[in-house]
C-alpha cells in the first residue's frame, strides 16, 4: 500500500507538472496529500511541513544566493565574457572546441546554467561566422559543460540540495565531481560534437550585431581568480582536513573553506574588485545583488517544497519499507538511485525537481549506511539529467536559440544529456569501487 501511495504521488507530480503547474505549488499539494494517505494525523503532517522547509533553507539559503549574486556580478561586470575570450584566445582556432568546453565549465561553475547559457550563445553564434565551423561543432562542447557543472558541482542548486538532503561533505562532493565531470564532458562534448557537425539549423544569423571590437572588460587574472575562488578554498578545506595536523591553521583553512564563508568571500571581492576599485554606484551594486537573488527566488521555492516532501515520506514511516527496496530489488543503492532519478526527470522534465524528489524516496538507503553520501549525491545528479526532451525547459532553449528542428534537437541535445548521465553513472561506480 505504501509503494502505491508514493508511486501514485508521483504521478500526480507528473501530472500536474503537464498541466503547467509551478511546482512550487504542486510539490506542495503533494506532499500533503502523500501524508494523509499515508496515515499521518494532521497536526503530525504540519510539523512535517515545518521542519522540511527549516532543515531545507537552513542549509541551502545562503549558498544559492551567495552563488546567484557572484553569477550576476560576473554577468554584469563582463567578467565572464572576459575569461571566455582570454581562453579562445589562447587556445586558437585549431582548438576551438576544446576552447569553448573550458570557458563552458569555468563559466559554469559559479554561474547558473541559464545565465551561463546566455552569456555564452553570442560568443558560439561568432566563434562559428569567423572560422566558418558547423554550429553545433562549437555548441555542443558548449551545453555539455555547462550542463555537467549545472549537475554534478556545487554551488549549484542540485547538488546542493542533495548534499543537504544526504548530509554529505559538499568539499568530497566537489572533488568527487570534478573527476567524474571531465571524461564526461570531453565524451558528451568535442566527441559528440564531431558526430552532429553535419546537423544544420534553418538559421545561423542570430546575433549578427556582435561587434569585432570588444567594450572594455576586466583584466583576466582577476576575472578567473574570483570566478573560481569558492572553488579554490572548498579545495583547500579538503586538503587541510585530510592532510594537516589539528591546530590554527588547520582550523584557519576549514573556516575559509566552508561552503557560504567560500562563496561570501568572493561575492566581497567581486563588489571591491568590480564595482568599488571600477567607480561603479553602489545603487548599481545593490541592484545586481538584487537581480541576483530574485532570479533565484522560483528555485529556492520550489526546492523548499521539495524538502517538504522529502521531510513528509521520512516522518510518515515510509523510510525503512524504501529502503528494503534496493535488497527486495537485488539492486546495488547507487544504481537504484540513479534508475529512480531518471525515471522521474525524463517523466517531470525538470532536473532540479526530479533530483529533490528523488532525494526523499532514496535518503534512507544513505541513513541506514547502505550507500556514500557523497556518492549517492553524484548518483542522483547523474540521473537528473537523463532522456531531457519535450518536457525540459533547457530543451527548447537550445532548439529555439539554434533554429533546430525536433528530430535535430533529439539527435544531439537529448543525446548528449544521456551521454551525461550515462557516463556520470558509469564514474560514480568506479569510485564506489575504488573508493
């Protein structure tokens, strides 16, 4: 009975995600109906409620919008667009591809993927006019990495939701993730994009208006320095933690190296570095602060809504009876993990959603001990973005921004989100055996 329940609250979730509901709002439909179905008393269902959206923002709320303000202020600032050009620069034209991918993963990392999209269409539509290469040979490597960071590193919102979700180390996450990000966007990204060169769009004019001469930007070396701080001090928190005796510096490190103390830290050297050092109106500043955090708003929501039903199917005493499923099942948790993501990103279409509700249905395989926490992370993430197709935002982004047709977009868009979660699943096992 209880398989039923949850299997037909997540069908509803799919169902109300057709008919265009914000999952914000269906999310939360959800999860009350699932726990009074589920038998819990009405007063039990609302402290449910309660503590799913304070154990949820209590971990999530100042990283994501720490995150969404360092993306705008890279944005705005021209930061972003600097270190794109610098990195074409010196790869050449020979090695474009591989040119693009890195400014799509450095990019990607503390940008958003939407934002990052944006910010790099112009860049590929004028890479491919002057070198005269198909336009999906420079775009694929392009969407691949941004889509690997957007699923596998933190600080984006599903990793880190599901860091908080599992209470996995986000330092281990993030190493773990950037090895098994790089084979996967070097497969889904210049491979793949040699195989679709022949895809051509109905129109490759978009954005004819670029300019040859750039406006003033910054200078690079601030512009990458600040774009990967926050990595660079989790980085070193990781190495402090395994490799340096107990003491001050030791302490020093595992501070600085905090996830929000990381990202705060660079959004303070982004505003001085920017904005104060380039005379830029502190009206100015505040409002790409303010930009930064309202385009986060609907995410922070929805993922607030996700806890809720993650908190209510754990309260609801659904937890053991999922977990006996993996060993009922025969199946290993990581790959159960991953078959249940999936299942739910290629039938909601949103991989955030998909991850945050597969995070209630598999959290207790992690609390039991069945499962690595850091693992099953990176496992969930993989499965989010598996078979993305009409039902995926991201997916008519990329149809409409490069005049693709349906079947154009399924070739290579679809194809290559399934290389990443394919590969992602793949990676995620060696080190489980390794590891």
């Amino acid at each position: 009975m209880q398989l039923f329940i949850i299997l037909s609250a997540i069908l509803l979730q799919v169902f109300l995600t057709v008919k265009k509901i914000n999952p914000f709002i269906s999310l939360l439909i959800v999860a009350i109906l699932a726990g009074l179905a589920l038998g819990m008393p009405a007063p039990a269902l609302l402290k449910s409620i309660e503590k799913g959206v304070g154990n949820t923002l209590g971990g999530l709320a100042l990283i994501l919008c720490l995150g969404a303000v360092l993306g705008k202020i890279l944005e705005a600032s021209g930061a972003a667009e600097k270190i794109a050009i610098t990195l074409i620069k010196k790869f050449g034209e020979q090695n474009i591809q591989w040119a693009v991918l890195l400014t799509g993963f450095l990019i990607g990392i503390p940008l958003y993927y939407n934002a990052g999209f944006v910010i790099l269409v112009p860049l590929v539509f004028m890479l491919a006019r002057k070198t005269g290469l198909p336009l999906l040979y420079i775009a694929i490597p392009m969407a691949a990495s941004l889509s690997t960071t957007h699923c596998f590193l933190p600080p984006h919102p599903g990793p880190v939701v599901l860091v908080n979700a599992f209470k996995a180390d986000m330092g281990t996450v993030l190493m773990y993730g950037i090895v098994i990000a790089i084979p996967a966007v070097i497969v889904a990204g210049p491979f793949l994009g040699r195989l679709v060169k022949g895809i051509t769009s109905k129109e490759t004019n978009l954005f004819t208006s670029i300019e040859t001469e750039w406006k003033e930007l910054p200078a690079a070396l601030p512009s990458f320095l600040i774009a990967l701080l926050p990595v660079l001090l989790i980085s070193l928190a990781v190495l402090a933690q395994n490799f340096l005796a107990d003491g001050l510096l030791k302490t020093a490190f595992l501070f600085i190296g905090d996830s929000t103390i990381a990202l705060l830290l660079a959004v303070l050297l982004a505003f001085y570095v920017f904005g104060v050092r380039k005379k830029i109106s502190m009206d100015k500043q505040m409002k790409w602060l303010n930009d930064g955090i309202s385009g986060i708003a609907m995410i922070l929501l929805i993922i607030t809504a996700g806890g809720v039903f993650k908190q209510v199917l754990q309260d609801s005493g659904t937890g053991d009876y999922i977990a006996s499923f993996s060993s009922k099942w025969q199946m290993p948790p990581l790959i159960f993990a991953w078959v249940i993501t999936a299942l739910l990103r290629v039938t909601i279409g949103s991989a955030t959603v998909a991850g945050i509700t597969a995070a209630g249905i598999v959290a207790p395989l992690v609390t039991s001990g069945t499962a690595s926490p850091e693992l099953m992370v990176l496992a969930v993430g993989s499965g989010s973005v598996f078979g993305s197709h009409i039902n995926d935002s991201g997916f008519w982004m990329y149809k409409e921004f490069f005049k693709l047709s349906l079947k154009q977009t399924f070739l290579s868009w679809t194809v290559m989100e399934t290389m990443i979660s394919i590969l992602g699943l793949i990676g995620v096992l060696l080190l489980n055996y390794f590891i």
